[in-house]
C-alpha cells in the first residue's frame, strides 16, 4: 500500500493539473492501518480523493474519488477522464 500510494504521490508531486484544471497546493498525504489517502483541492473547488486499501494477502484497491462536482455533466466527463487517466497511467 505504501509503495503505490508513494507512487501517486510523486506522480501528483509532478503535475500541476488534471484534465486543465489547476491543483491547489501538493496535495495531503494520511496513513491508517488500514488505509492511505491523498487528498487535493482543485482549482474549480472539486475534490479529489485517492484511496489505497489492502483487498487480500498481496492485494490492494486503488480508488479515486472526485466529490464536489457542480453537474452530472461534470461528473460524466471526470469520469471518462479518470477511466483515461488511469488506462495510461505507467
């Protein structure tokens, strides 16, 4: 869990953007037993939200979450640049 969240992180560390919208500051890094979570504040108010979990013994949930959008429409278009973001993600 720790190796891809540092992963994330040095990717996001990086970027100054997703999909052209601006990311306010590096982002905010927490850990939990369970748990680790990168937080960022985008430039149109959006939040979002990466969560790494252990599924199984050697397994781990990689999820992204992006909250506070202003529409559906909105939300339709995060989604399909996310599914993108992450089909090309190396």
């Amino acid at each position: 869990m720790n190796e891809t969240l540092d992963a994330w992180v040095q990717m996001a560390w990086k970027r100054s953007q997703f999909s052209n919208v601006a990311i306010d500051g590096v982002g905010e890094v927490s850990r939990a037993d369970k748990w680790r979570y990168w937080r960022a504040i985008l430039g149109d108010g959006s939040h979002v939200i990466v969560t790494v979990s252990e599924k199984s013994p050697g397994k781990i949930s990689f999820t992204i979450t992006h909250e506070k959008l202003t529409s559906s429409e909105s939300a339709r278009q995060w989604r399909a640049y996310w599914k993108e973001f992450l089909i090309n993600l190396k």
